[in-house]
C-alpha cells in the first residue's frame, strides 16, 4: 500500500498532501460516484483527522472517508454496503479474462452510466484493485472483509459492467 | 472505433476525475490551521451528510435546468431548514465575526454580522464550509440569549443564487429568512417561534 510521510509537526502539511488528497477524492469518488459528495466526504474525513490527530497515511485517510460514507448512509437509511459472507466465496479468479477489450466508452459517458449502475461496494474493489494496484489481501484488510468476498466483488463488478455495456449495445 | 481494455478505461475514468483545486486550497488551508479544530460533537456529523446529499440534489438540479427565482428561494430553503435540524460538525470555534473573518481565510467573499444578528441579540459560536446552490458558503451557527440555535448562510450571490428572491419560509418546523445584504445571500433557519 502507499504510504505518505506524515507531518514532523501535528499541523505541518504533510510531504505529498496534492498527490493525497488527488488520490483520496477518487477513493471518495468511487464511493458516492458523485463529484460533490466526494469532496464532502474528503472534507469530512481531514476534520475527522484534524481532530483526532490521526494519520496521513493514504490508508487511513481511505479508512475513514469509508467510515464516514457509511456513517452518513446509515443516517440516511439507506443500504448500500449488503452482506456477501453468505454468499459462496470466490475461488481463485483469472482476473485477465476479465480485462477485455472494447470500444473506448470513455469518451461518451457510457462507462460513467455502468460504473453508476454498481453497487458502491463493487466500485469501491474495483476503483481500489484496477486504479490504485492494491492486492485482494490488501482490500481485504482495508474493507474488513474476507479475501475470497473482495474476489466475489471484483469478479462481479467486472461481469456487471460487461453485461452494462452489453446492453448499452457498445460490446458484442 | 478505437479499443482498449476495459481496466485501462477504468483507470482513465478515474484519472480524469479530481478534486476542484479551490477545494484543495482550501483543504490544505485546512489542515495547515488544523489547531484551530476542535473535537468534534457527534451530533453535527448528520449535517454534514445531509447537507451533502441535499446539494447534490440542489446542484444536480440548478445544472439541468433554469429555476425561477422563487424555486432558487424555496429550494435553498428547504437546504438550509434541513441543514439546521440535522446539525454539522463546526470547523471553527470562534467567539466574534471578526474573529471568523480571520479564520475562514478560503472564502471568495468577506464575512458580515448581518444587522439582524446584532437586533436579535445572537451570540455567534462558529462555522464551516458549505456550499449554497453550488456556491462556496460559510455555514454559521449562532444561538439565542436562550441557548437556541440558528443556523445562518452566507455566499456570494453568483448564478443561480444572483437570482434569488428574498421572503419568508417555513420548512418542516423551521422558519427560515432568506434575503440579501451587503452583497451576500443571507439564509438564516430558526426554529418556529
């Protein structure tokens, strides 16, 4: 995982802060898929920090923009992180028979409109595996969730998005 | 038409997103005045979620399409009404608006104690950063001789909000006050007499 040296001094502005809170509002963004509720929810999370003198570090700064994602769903009452641990595990999965290839949706909005249609949840493993490189064990860890769940995840999220753009007529 | 492989576009699609740089202005502002953060009181953290979710609403809306100038009101009413029920994390701690104005250094416009604070004998206690109709705002909570809080706005009267009309609402047992003075939009919620 990234880790960004923290502040010699309690109100310093840490080494790399730019790259930090680029990073960090993408993470958010993968959370709420909503430009303004991700600068929110990072703006939540470095008052969050600020006062309870935590760290930097990238993974505690993801660790609680996620807290305060679900905190203000929660409050909201509405479900959008659902249980998978009844769900069978996923076994080991070649992930490149995921990573087709297609049309560069970028451009239209079309791969906007599938990311939005998953589940938070599923563009959280997504955004954190294929963006940031983190490993299944490593999302694990940061998500407290089993391993073979954030294989599950990432399995479907990329089978939906297939399916998404299938039904949008961009893949065959 | 071009291809490319689906985790590629992911990590383009997300490349292109990014923060606004005044807001990491003003995050680094931010933390750089980390001192002047105090421990935070639970009960305003469901202002901050709803207020967020209500400008998403809010500027979802103002960007696809023109409101009249009473549905701006109406509209930043009801924001500020649920606003002040839901209560937000303060920022700044301050004991005077001077001392605000010092403090919320990453505002586009210059803080006032609008007359009417003075008039109503309202201490104020402190603010955060907000945003009104997708404009940078100062969120300011003030209270009463009585300990009763109020919730008050303050922005620039940019786009949407240049246009708004000044009036009375009530909303969900909260009135609030919305008109203009000195150059800024003031929205000021209260409870109901």
């Amino acid at each position: 995982m990234k880790a960004f040296k923290p502040a010699n001094r309690p109100h310093e502005v840490p080494d790399g802060i730019d790259e930090l809170l680029e990073h960090s509002y993408r993470y958010a963004f993968s959370l709420a898929h909503d430009a303004i509720e991700a600068e929110d929810l990072l703006q939540d999370a470095c008052v969050s920090i600020l006062a309870s003198g935590g760290s930097w570090e990238q993974a505690y700064v993801f660790a609680t923009i996620r807290n305060r994602f679900i905190d203000r769903y929660r409050r909201n009452r509405k479900i959008l992180f659902l249980s998978l641990d009844l769900e069978p595990e996923g076994s080991e999965i070649n992930h490149s028979d995921l990573n087709w290839s297609g049309p560069d949706v970028l451009q239209n909005g079309q791969l906007s409109q599938a990311l939005a249609s998953l589940r938070a949840e599923e563009r959280e493993a997504l955004f954190l595996a294929v963006v940031e490189g983190y490993t299944a064990q490593e999302i694990a860890g940061l998500t407290a969730r089993p391993r073979g769940t954030i294989l599950s995840l990432l399995y479907r999220a990329k089978a939906k998005l297939r399916d998404l753009l299938r039904k949008q007529q961009v893949l065959p | 038409m071009n291809t490319k492989k689906i985790d590629d576009q992911i990590r383009d699609y997300y490349a292109s997103q990014g923060p606004a740089p005044h807001t990491v202005a003003r995050l680094k502002q931010m933390i750089r005045s980390g001192a002047q953060v105090r421990p935070r009181r639970r009960t305003w953290l469901g202002m901050a979620a709803a207020l967020a979710i209500v400008l998403t609403t809010l500027i979802w809306t103002a960007a696809h399409r023109v409101e009249s100038p009473q549905h701006v009101a109406a509209t930043i009413a009801r924001q500020a009404a649920l606003a002040h029920n839901e209560k937000q994390e303060l920022e700044f701690r301050v004991a005077s608006c001077a001392e605000l104005q010092r403090q919320m250094k990453s505002l586009d416009f210059t803080l006032i104690e609008p007359a009417m604070m003075k008039e109503m004998n309202m201490r104020i206690v402190g603010a955060r950063y907000a945003t009104l109709a997708g404009e940078m705002a100062a969120q300011i909570l003030y209270v009463d001789s009585h300990g009763v809080p109020c919730t008050l706005f303050e922005a620039r009267p940019a786009d949407q909000l240049a246009r708004v009309v000044a009036g009375e609402h009530q909303v969900d047992g909260v009135r609030v006050s919305v008109w203009k003075e000195k150059g800024l939009v003031m929205v000021l919620a209260r409870p109901m007499a």
